[in-house]
C-alpha cells in the first residue's frame, strides 16, 4: 500500500488551506451524554476540504504539467478547489460542469479565474467530456478523490484533530462520496491512534462505500439521491475503496431526514449552516451514540463543508423536526359533524400542534393531516397513536411516508360538491401550546368547519387558513363572535385564488 502517512506529512495544503478548529457542540454533548466536536472544514476560503486535496495535487505537477494547464468535472466544492488551487499558482484551468448546473455555483467558479466548459445534464456526462478534453489539449486531469496526493492532501484534516485533541477519543465520523477525505483520515488516525474507531457515512440513497465493502469489490448504483449532492456518488474510487475496506470500522447510513436534523443541530451550536454533505457525519454520529451507550471517549464529526443552496433551507427547516424524530405526521379520520374538530383537539391537550390541514369531503367522516411535537421522540410517539385509537379515532402513522411528506401535505384540499353557505376567514393568534384549542373554543361548535390549513413554523403568531359553513341568515351573528375573540382575522371568501382552487363546485 501506498505509504500515506509520510504522504499526508509531506502535504503542500497552507499555501491555501486553513488550520480549522474542532470546536465542542455544547449543545449536543449535553444531549447525548459525550464530549462533541466538530472539525470545522466549513471555514476554509471555499468553505469546503477539498482545497486540501486540489492543492497538494497541483502543486505536485511537473513545470511542464503546469505548463499545460488542469482540467477537472465538477458542480460543487472540487470545482472551487481546483480553480482557486490553479490561480494561486498560476496555471489555467478548465472546470466542466453540467448545463443544469445552478448559476451561484458557476459564478463561484468563475471568480478564481477558471474556464467553464457547461456539457452534458448529468455528472457522468461532464466527466465524459472533461476526460476527452484531457486527450485533446494535454491538459492534466485532477480526480476529485481517486488519487493519492489528493486522498494525502485531505488526509491532513485527520493529522489537525490528533494534534488538536489528545484526550480518549471513541469514534471520527468522516462523510463519504468517492472516499477521499475517508481515506486520507483513517490513514493517518489509524497509524497513530488505532483504539479509535473510524466510521464513515453515507447517505441512505448514495451509499456506494458500504455497498462495494459488502459486496467484496466496487459496485455501480443504479441511482443516487441528489439532496446531499456533496457526496452523491454512484461508485467509490478504486484506490479509496481499497484504503476504506481496511482501516474503516464501519460505514453507516443517515436518510434525508437524519441529514436535516443534523443541519439544525449544528446551526443550533454553533449558528452555522452546513450543506448536506457536510452535516452527514454528525447524522451518522448521533445514530452511533444512540446503539451504543457506553461510550468511553469523545466523539468527533467533520463538517466538510458550508456550500448550502439557499433555496434548499425551505426543506431542510420542513423535515428536521421528522428528522429527529421531534415530530409526528398523522391522518386521522373523524366524523363530520360541528364540534368533531374542537372534540379532537381537546383530546390532543395541550400537545404542539404543528401542522393541521383539512378539506370538508363527505357529510359523514373527515380526514385530518396534523402534525404534532414530541418531547421524547419514539415512546411519546407510540402513546399518542395508542390513545388516539382507544377513542375510536382511525389512525395512520404517515411520518415515514415519503409521498405525505413531498407532495400529499401540501394538496390536502381541492373543490368539493354541493357545499353551500361556505366562507373563508385567514386568522392570526398568538403561539403557545394550546392556542389552536384555545381558539376552537372560542369559536364555538355552532357552525361546521370546512377547510383547515395550520403550520406551526416556531413564529411569534400562529397563522391559519378556516372554513365554516355559515347560513345568510346566521351571518351576522357569525361576524359578531369573530370580533369578540380579539384575534386578527381577515376574510378570504372572496379571494380569487380560493375561487379557482377550492371553492365548491
């Protein structure tokens, strides 16, 4: 095997990397009962390890390599390496992207001066062309992971934590797509430290390290998950899989949701937004620390890096609470009839509602969408449901359904036939527990409610989308009990977008 250790040793990375920190989530060592760090490679200049790689990569070339200039494939974090590498040394550098490529990555790219070549709507594509590019122009080929100076430059993340922390250590939890970063940690943790154990992780939609591992040789997935792009790699590197199916002890796999819970936590302690990836070894340890609660040593995670598409935090706040199983998605079927709603809150108590969506279907049986807050995730869970269908409630645990958690929680509604006397109120109330019930009651039971949307979204006031079914005649009496609540509410019955989508046919 290739000697790393005087490889990672020797590695060109200061010229343009960072020292980072390992700095202790307060907040979860509480939690899970253990000293927590974070290796922050979020703070390097492209917020991201791999200019570790990159560089000690390119600095390494020959005066007639460098002459010839560097070529890689990449959408995220190696493209930005590579370029920044090659423009602190002087070498012209071609990075090939897919055409779907988001423009803020691009422009990211093109600020350290790099080429842009846009080929292909896929990664493979891009590859493809970027190697046949490589045969053209004698251009020099840099892999994102597949190759030992660039598995020896990340493995310097692991020569910082040992030099940062000498006190027991249980388990580094490194993330894995291709395996570079894995490779070039375990290299040097294990030659060093071998009591630690080394855990890698995968996304649960991308987990090619485990597969080609279990499997005895590398393995092609068929598809990856895209969510933790970072990592989303269909096979591991063939020198990666062979260093990872030595020294790693174990590879874990985190899902989506366990990604986005670990995005919250790591804001909630250090007030940082890592990127999928990034937040994928903190998935995997806080499963570890779970199944494992004798635990002699601290634990330690790698932020590989902060590269977050804005639009995709929207997602990320909608599935963590999911995530860490802090919430629970239910259907519940109830009779249809005035009163059945406030009757079904009040047997929730004074649980956090976060999510209540409903749409009037039949004069019989109503199916509710309700969301609620949990304090102590999984038995808190099973007590809820058990109490819901001792009541005769029809209930459906939707919190693993992946349909109810995309699409079906946000087209619960719909047009409904013959249902007269129908109007639309949009409410505010303040938010604290027990204020959906608090403003149930207030209404009363004396009209049937239609139409029910509420998302708790943790603000200072609650909003809600309400129908009730109100003769012309009882109109009046209905408007005067609205203003006695003293809650802000504007009506909504003649809004034209409730008209096209969900006023009765």
């Amino acid at each position: 095997m290739i000697d790393y250790i005087r490889k990672i040793l020797d590695a060109r990375v200061y010229d343009v990397a960072v020292h980072t920190p390992l700095d202790r989530m307060i907040r979860m060592s509480q939690r899970l009962g253990s000293s927590v760090f974070l290796k922050r490679e979020d703070l390097q200049p492209i917020f991201s390890f791999k200019i570790r790689g990159a560089y000690n990569r390119i600095a390494r070339l020959s005066s007639a390599e460098k002459n010839s200039g560097v070529i890689c494939a990449s959408a995220g974090n190696h493209a930005q390496g590579v370029a920044l590498s090659a423009q602190k040394l002087g070498i012209k550098s071609v990075i090939v992207m897919p055409v779907t490529t988001p423009s803020i990555k691009i422009e990211a790219v093109k600020y350290f001066g790099a080429e842009i070549k846009l080929f292909g709507d896929t990664f493979d594509e891009a590859y493809s062309h970027a190697r046949q590019l490589e045969k053209e122009n004698g251009y020099v080929f840099i892999h994102p992971y597949d190759d030992p100076d660039v598995i020896a430059g990340q493995g310097t993340v692991g020569l910082e934590i040992l030099q940062q922390y000498a006190d027991p250590i249980e388990a580094v939890f490194i993330p894995i797509g291709g395996g570079g970063l894995a490779a070039g940690v375990a290299s040097y943790i294990k030659f060093l430290r071998p009591e630690i154990k080394l855990i890698g992780v995968e996304p649960a939609d991308a987990a090619s390290m485990k597969e080609a591992i279990a499997a005895g040789k590398r393995v092609v997935l068929d598809r990856v998950g895209l969510f933790a792009d970072g990592v989303a790699v269909r096979q591991a590197g063939e020198e990666t899989f062979q260093v990872c199916k030595e020294l790693l002890d174990d590879v874990l796999v985190s899902s989506t949701d366990e990604i986005c819970a670990a995005v919250k936590d790591i804001f909630e302690d250090m007030r940082v937004i890592a990127e999928p990836a990034g937040a994928l070894s903190l998935a995997g340890l806080k499963s570890y620390a779970l199944k494992n609660p004798n635990r002699t040593g601290a634990l330690i995670a790698i932020n590989s890096g902060a590269n977050m598409n804005f639009d995709r935090l929207r997602h990320v706040a909608e599935r963590a609470e999911i995530g860490e199983a802090r919430e629970i998605l239910l259907g519940v079927s109830i009779p249809e009839k005035p009163g059945s709603y406030l009757k079904f809150i009040q047997t929730l108590g004074n649980k956090t509602i976060t999510e209540f969506n409903y749409r009037y279907a039949s004069d019989k049986k109503a199916y509710v969408f309700v969301g609620l807050k949990l304090k102590d995730s999984y038995s808190e869970k099973e007590k809820i449901i058990q109490e819901l269908e001792s009541l005769n409630y029809e209930v459906l645990d939707i919190s693993s359904n992946e349909t109810a958690k995309l699409h079906i929680r946000y087209m619960v509604g719909g047009r409904v036939s013959e249902l007269a006397d129908e109007i639309i109120l949009r409410c505010e109330f303040p938010e604290r527990p027990g204020a959906l019930l608090k403003f149930l009651e207030s209404v009363g039971t004396n009209w049937n409610i239609t139409l029910f949307h509420y998302r708790n979204h943790g603000a200072d006031y609650g909003r809600v989308l309400v129908g009730f079914q109100v003769p012309e005649k009882d109109r009046n009496g209905f408007r005067e009990k609205l203003k006695s609540l003293g809650y802000p509410y504007e009506e909504e019955t003649d809004n034209p977008a409730y008209k096209m989508f969900l006023h009765s046919a």
